[in-house]
C-alpha cells in the first residue's frame, strides 16, 4: 500500500507487517506517520514530561 507521512510529506510503501496497516486499511481517511517521525515525537514528548513510556501503568487508562 502506497501511504504519504502525515508530517513529513515523503512516500512510503508499506506492508501487511506494518503495525499501522490494518488501521489504514480499516479507515482510508486515517493518517499515516512514518517510523523516522513517529520516533523523533516520542523523543519530544519524553524529553518535555521527563517521562518515560515504561514509567506509565499500562491500566491506569481504565481506572479514570
């Protein structure tokens, strides 16, 4: 499947192995984010919160 990166604009070509895959294919208006760009926003995200993904409970989202 042929997708464009929602931030950096470049074309990709992805397979069913791609985690995204199956969200593309279930809602064509959904956006594609390259590993390069979604990489460098976690990056920013956990340098801005000083916060790690390993340091958030995984179920915490369920008692809010």
């Amino acid at each position: 499947m042929e997708v464009h990166c929602f931030f950096c604009k470049k074309d990709y070509s992805i397979t069913r192995s791609d985690p995204q895959y199956i969200k593309l294919v279930q809602n064509r208006g959904g956006s594609y984010v390259c590993k390069s760009c979604n990489q460098s926003m976690q990056r920013d995200a956990q340098a801005s919160t000083g916060l790690h993904p390993d340091q958030i409970d995984a179920y915490d989202k369920f008692l809010k």
